[in-house]
C-alpha cells in the first residue's frame, strides 16, 4: 500500500532507514555499480569540464553512499585515485519547503503536512549525521542566505568548489546564464498564507498551531 511504503516526492525519507539512509557500508558500492552511474550521469555531462554537477534532493540522504561509491577504485584507505567527490546541501525553511511541496503536487494530493514535516525532520536528521563522516567540507547553505546576495553566496561556491569566482564571471552566470530572475525574499508568498494576510487561501488556524505545536519546538532542538 502506498501509504505505508511512504515512496515517492515529499514521502521518500519515511521508507525504512535501510532503503533510505545509504552509507559507506552499502553492499551495492562496486565497481561495477560505479559504472552503471557514471554512464547514467554521464549523457547529461560534458565530460571535457573540469567539475561535473549531479542534483537530486535524494542525495541529502546517500552522501556517505556516493562518496564512497565515487572512490571504490582507491588504493586501501587513500582517496586518490577517485574523483574529488564534495557536497552542498541547500535547505529552505520547514514550513516554506512544506508549502513548496504542495504547490508542486497539488493540495489535494496525498501529502498532508504533517507528512511534509516528518519528511523534513528527518531528511534533516540524516544530514546532520552524515555530514560528520564527509569529506572536503561539505557545505550547508540556506536558500534565505543565497537569495539575499546571490552574487556573494555564489562566489563563496565557487572559491569552495575550486573554479573561478571573480565579478565578471558571477555576473554572467546571474545575469546571463541563469535565465530566471532570484527573489531577494523567496518565502513571501508562503509566509503571508502562514500568518494569515493572504487574501486568499489563508490557512486556517487551526491547522496552523496544530503544525506550529507537534513541530516547532522539536526543530528548533534536533535541527539547530
């Protein structure tokens, strides 16, 4: 049943920590599993770039996993034969990445937002654990912070990836390659239906200090 297999946008860290939560102690790190991913990625690569991106939300779960997937090929404990494997998590505010959700599913969808909270939590609580065991500084970045100065954020990627930060560079790739505009306040919509000065679909409040009274004090202590 697919309310208790919890698969699927918005459910998928719900699954048992098994399915889920990959580590470095994943059977499944071969080298011929290796294979099988750098041919999947690989179609959507330009493989003559010195850094190659891949970004799916899943990842927050299987860091551990891909990084010692990426060095499978090292010599003993020694990562230097592999790639130089290194993470950024972006993360947005619990009840902004809540709204978001059901914006893109539709709010009659399946996923309630006590569902949506729980998934939050936890894909949270997996980050913060793995995170200890990564490499090269992984980096944690909130969407708010970016959206603020995009120009400083994005430099401050660049220096950390390695590639080049200077102005003339970051203003193309802003003001050029992006093609999309980045609000300085990308939460104004959600945060005007949360509180209630929406003129339309305000949420009702009752389902708002039901959401603010299980969640608010348990992210503030396990996620701060």
């Amino acid at each position: 049943h697919y309310e208790n297999q919890m698969l699927g946008v918005g459910r998928y860290a719900l699954q048992d920590e098994k399915k889920v939560h990959l580590t470095e102690s994943d059977p499944r790190i071969t080298r011929d599993n290796l294979v099988k991913i750098l041919n999947r990625f690989g179609q959507y690569w330009n493989l003559t770039q010195p850094v190659l991106i891949e970004k799916s939300p899943p990842t927050m779960t299987m860091s551990r996993f891909l990084q010692a997937m990426y060095h499978v090929n090292d010599n003993d404990d020694e990562k230097t034969d592999g790639p130089k494997v290194k993470f950024v998590f972006i993360t947005r505010h619990p009840i902004a990445n809540m709204m978001a959700h059901e914006n893109m599913v539709g709010k009659h969808s399946h996923l309630t937002y006590d569902v949506l909270m729980r998934k939050y939590i936890q894909m949270h609580r997996y980050l913060l654990e793995d995170v200890k065991h990564l490499d090269n500084d992984p980096l944690i970045l909130k969407l708010e912070d970016f959206a603020i100065d995009p120009a400083a954020n994005l430099a401050k990627i660049y220096n950390w990836i390695g590639i080049d930060a200077n102005d003339a560079t970051i203003k193309e790739v802003l003001d050029e390659r992006l093609g999309t505009k980045i609000w300085a306040d990308p939460n104004k919509k959600y945060r005007a239906r949360w509180c209630g000065k929406a003129e339309k679909d305000n949420m009702s409040v009752h389902k708002r200090k039901s959401i603010e009274s299980k969640y608010q004090t348990l992210i503030k202590d396990d996620l701060a």
